[in-house]
C-alpha cells in the first residue's frame, strides 16, 4: 500500500497540514491534488499530482486522503469527504503530536487537530473538522461535523457547536453553551449566551450583527 498521503487542496491550509501529518511519522510522504494542477506542480517541494475534480481516480493509487481545501469552505470539506468515502479512500483523523488529547476524547475522520491544541476527557470532534494552533475544547464538548476552531479558541465544558461553524481567533465561551450549524463566532468574542443557527455573533459580550 502506498503510505504517501493525498492531501485534498495545496495552498496555506493544506501545507499546514502536511506538515502536521509527517510529524507524526504515520506516513513516509505526501502529495496534493489541486484544480491549479499542472500550472501549479509542487508546493514546498511536494508534489501536486493532479487535479480534485478528479480524486475518484486517484483512490487505487493514494488511498489514504486528508482535507487540506481552504480553511473557509466548510461545505466543500465535507462535499470532498463523503467523495472520496464513496470512492473508497479512507480520511485518517490527523493529530499533531504536540496537541494533548484525552484517551476519552472521540475525533472522527477527515479531521485534523494542529500544534498545542488540548481536547478533553469526552469530548467529541466531528469529521471533517479543523481544530487549529493552540486552541482548548474542555470536557464534553461536542463539535459538529465541518465546524473550525480557530487559533487560541477557548471553549468551556460542555459547550456544544453544531455543523459547519468558525469559531474565530481567540474567541471564547462559557460553559454549557450552544452555538448553532453554520454560525460564525468572531474573532475574539466572549459567548455569554446561546447562539441560534445561521447567525454570526462579535464582541464582548457576543452580540448578533446582521
């Protein structure tokens, strides 16, 4: 079997996540597929070796894939996932070995969990998530599915956050809170209070904007 990883995008985001996943020493290299493809033909030294709209092809040959599309296209993460679970790729939840991870925590496929992030006893990472640099998701939490935490989010026990969220750059919230499917916390909002779905929420306290 191919022990190179097919990493889905290859900008930012998806460097990022190549090099989380060789730092785990789970894979002896990666490549990308990326729709720029052949203009664009390595990205850091890596190979791009292909186009996404055409991954179905590429499952026989790289059959372990991750999500490394941009960090703002929730949707098109999961539209790729349940792509390539159809073609029979398998999406390795990837975790940098720098994070502290709780042997009770749950994290399921496609998801990536980047440096110096902390997940605690019973909480529970969708598929297709990013958990990004630095950020803490405490006790029984729960995050949907496509949702991202950004950079130095802090989330109290028991918070749950639905599907395709952004929780922004240092937000945090309190508690027991629930924040709807596709809502957008703003960077550095404190939550005081539930935030319905398809809202997007700003300040200290969080309040909605429109």
């Amino acid at each position: 079997m191919n022990s190179t990883l097919l990493i889905l995008g290859a900008g930012g985001h998806a460097c990022v996540v190549a090099d989380c996943a060789l730092a785990t020493g789970q894979w002896s290299g990666v490549a990308f597929l990326d729709d720029r493809y052949p203009e664009l033909d390595s990205m850091n030294g890596w190979p791009v070796v292909g186009r996404i709209t055409d991954l179905e092809s590429f499952v026989p040959e790289y059959p372990m894939m991750a999500l490394g599309v941009g960090v703002s296209y929730e949707s098109l993460r999961l539209q790729l996932l349940a792509r390539g679970h159809q073609a029979g790729a398998k999406f390795p939840a990837i975790i940098h070995p720098s994070a502290t991870i709780s042997p009770f925590a749950t994290i399921n496929d496609g998801s990536v969990v980047f440096a110096g992030v902390v997940i605690n006893v019973n909480a529970s990472i969708g598929s297709g998530c990013i958990v990004n640099t630095l950020s803490s998701i405490d006790h029984d939490c729960s995050i949907g599915n496509g949702t991202h935490i950004s950079p130095g989010a802090l989330l109290a026990g028991a918070v749950t956050i639905g599907d395709k969220a952004w929780i922004g750059m240092g937000a945090k919230i309190l508690q027991c809170i629930s924040v709807g499917d596709e809502t957008v916390v703003g960077a550095g909002a404190v939550v005081l209070s539930d935030v319905p779905t398809n809202s997007k929420v700003v300040g200290v306290p969080a309040r909605p904007i429109f």
